[in-house]
C-alpha cells in the first residue's frame, strides 16, 4: 500500500464504465479482484493478473518511460523520485 497513490483511480474495460476513486479503505478489496481476474490470455489459457504480474520480471522499454510504466492492467507514475501504482484497469461494474 506504500507504493500506491491514493485515491487509486479505477478504468473499466469500457469508455463509457464508471470510474471509480478507491481509497485506502477499499484497497485490499478491489487488488484482490483485480489479482484473481482471468484476463491475460498465456499459452492458449486464461490466467489469472497474478499470474501475469508473476511472470514479468522486468517491463519492456515499451511499456513505459522514465515517469510512467505500464505492467499488465496496472500503471505506475513517478511521484517524489518513488514508483506509485496510479490506475488499475478493473471491470469497475462489479466494484459498486
């Protein structure tokens, strides 16, 4: 939770889904769903977003640049010289 901007902003999968400020309350509620969420599509299977954040050791140059990073559903922004989780891109219709 160190490492997160709060309030975390939420995106749907959708424009028009709501978005939704989560605050240090909510946290562990709404990081687990997005952890237990089958989205990344990994040999021929839907996995879990644990399992993707598993298995990137490192982002690619592409997914990023010196002040924002993007791994998976998540996006982090260099505040104060620190990487902050800012943004989760969640099915935030199931977080009202």
């Amino acid at each position: 939770m160190n490492m997160t901007q709060f309030p975390l902003k939420t995106h749907g999968d959708q424009d028009e889904d709501p978005k939704i400020d989560i605050d240090k309350n909510s946290f562990y509620k709404v990081f687990n769903i997005y952890l237990e969420r089958k989205t990344v599509y990994y040999n021929g299977v839907f996995q879990k977003n644990v399992d993707e954040i598993r298995r990137t050791l490192e982002p690619k140059k592409n997914d990023g640049n010196e002040k924002w990073m993007r791994i998976g559903d998540l996006t982090f922004n260099k505040i104060d010289n620190s990487w902050k989780l800012t943004l989760i891109y969640i099915d935030t219709n199931n977080l009202k």
